[in-house]
C-alpha cells in the first residue's frame, strides 16, 4: 500500500516545477518513512526505494546483473545505511541525516568504492 502512495505521489509531482517536486517528494518521504511503523517495514520501504533507483538508471537489465560487483556495492550500501540505533523507537542510520537524496547518494557510494 506504502509503494503505491509512493508510485502515485511521484507521478503527481511529474507535473510540478522539479525544484519544487523534489522538495515536496522528499518531504513527504521523511514523513511516510516515520509514520510506517515497524524498523522492518521502513526498512523494506528503503530496499524499495533502491529497486527503484536501480531499474530507473537500468542497471537490472545488464545481462550478468546477478553476479554484478555493483549489486553487491548495492547490497552493502543498504547494509549500511540501515543499520539502526537501540533506542526505543529506533532509526536507522538514513532517518538521521538532515537532508537525503537516495539517487545521489547511491551515486557517490558508487564513485568512491571504484576510486
């Protein structure tokens, strides 16, 4: 149900200045995000999120995408950004950070692990 308010929400905001939607998206996100319940469910709302960055820039269509380093680059850096504190209503290391571009900062996972 979260993914489709997602999908939605973006395709509404395909229509909007793209300074504005990106503000508007993100800001929703922050709030969908906190009101999803469980560290679970806000994790697999993320791994959604990278699928989608993934098949946007076509990197699941590569024929040895299974096997890929950048999979695995992938894997780690969703292994990273979710791990989470112990507090009562943990969050995860991503939920800290005052602003967040997942796209970008897949981007510069990317670029440093290849450098």
């Amino acid at each position: 149900m979260l993914d489709e308010i997602i999908r939605y929400i973006q395709s509404q905001l395909d229509t909007c200045d793209s300074e504005d939607a990106e503000i508007i998206y993100q800001d929703l996100l922050d709030y969908l995000y906190k009101k999803s319940g469980t560290l679970d469910k806000r994790k697999e709302v993320f791994q959604e999120d990278i699928r989608l960055v993934i098949e946007e820039m076509g990197w699941n269509k590569h024929p040895n995408w299974k096997s890929s380093p950048r999979r695995a680059e992938l894997k780690e850096f969703y292994e990273y950004w979710t791990e989470s504190d112990r507090g009562k209503r943990p969050k995860m290391l991503f939920e800290k950070k005052p602003t967040w571009d997942l796209k970008k900062r897949i981007g510069r996972w990317l670029k440093n692990n290849n450098s």
